[in-house]
C-alpha cells in the first residue's frame, strides 16, 4: 500500500474508533477497527507488510490508550502476518468466510491478552471475562470486517490498495 495510506490510518485509528463506535457501543462492547484495519491490510498486501502495518498500529493503540506497550503492538504484528499468509495463500478477499477468520483472530487476541493479564495482575476473572466480553466483541469485529471488505469492494477501493499480485489476477 502507498505510505500516505498508512499515515493516515495511524493518525485516524484512534479518532474514529473513539468517536464512531463508542456511542455505539452495546453494554461496553464495541467491535475493534484496528484488528478490522489490520485484517484487511493483510489480505490486501501480504504478511510482511501486514505483520509491520498491524505493529505500527498497534503501537499507536498503546500509546493512545495508555495500555502496557507493546501488548497490542504485538497481538497485532501477530494477526497480520496470519491474515497476509491467508490473504496469499487461501483466502479470497470477497469470500463470506472472512467473518469467521477476522472473529477468530478477534478472539485469539482477546483470549491471549486476557491470559496475560491473569499472569501479570493475578485475579482476573478469566471465564467471565472471555464470555461476557471478549467473545461479543469478536463477533461484532468480524461483523464490521466485513461490511468493511464488502463497502471497499463496492466503491472500487481494493484496487488502490491491493498488492500487484492481485491486480494481475
């Protein structure tokens, strides 16, 4: 993708993310633009450049939101270079099974950072936590992933973006 594109995503995540899906929000949950974002880079453009995409975007995330640093920067790295393996090699950028790959990489995220805070803060109600919590909000990730794959392929976006493999396809 063009270096202008990365900038502004960097420099929006964190603003749309707060003033489109906080109001929004059903009982605390929101879906997860920056994992949707990253996802759709992957499938777009590869694992290198989505594994260094998702960890530049996850470190803004950090940074924004005061978190531990690196946590998201490295969930992030993570889910890109699988969803630019997927991208590549066996998923196509129309299929509705992108739903499942992006809630599940949702969930894996989720899971993984709620195991972390269990080892690192103790008592974490871990169960609960990942029903009431993490799996709602891997659903609605998925969801928005794909309304946001499907709206891109309808305004002729993907072709700006895609990487020059798939253009030739």
């Amino acid at each position: 993708m063009k270096l202008r594109v990365y900038l502004a995503i960097l420099f929006l995540i964190i603003p749309v993310q707060a003033t489109l899906f906080n109001p929004i929000s059903l009982a605390g949950i929101k879906p997860d633009l920056g994992l949707a974002v990253v996802y759709i880079i992957g499938l777009l453009t590869g694992p290198l450049e989505a594994c260094l995409a998702g960890m530049a975007l996850g470190l803004v995330q950090d940074i924004g939101s005061a978190s531990l640093l690196g946590l998201n920067a490295f969930t992030r790295g993570l889910a890109g270079l699988a969803a630019g393996f997927l991208g590549s090699r066996v998923l196509d950028i129309a299929s509705p099974s992108n739903i499942v790959f992006l809630s599940a990489f949702s969930l894996a995220e989720g899971i993984f950072i709620a195991l972390f805070m269990q080892i690192y803060y103790g008592s974490v109600p871990l169960l609960g936590m990942v029903f009431m919590r993490v799996l709602p909000q891997a659903v609605l990730t998925g969801l928005l992933g794909t309304l946001m794959l499907r709206f891109m392929a309808g305004k002729k976006i993907m072709t700006m973006l895609m990487r020059r493999s798939l253009l030739k396809e």
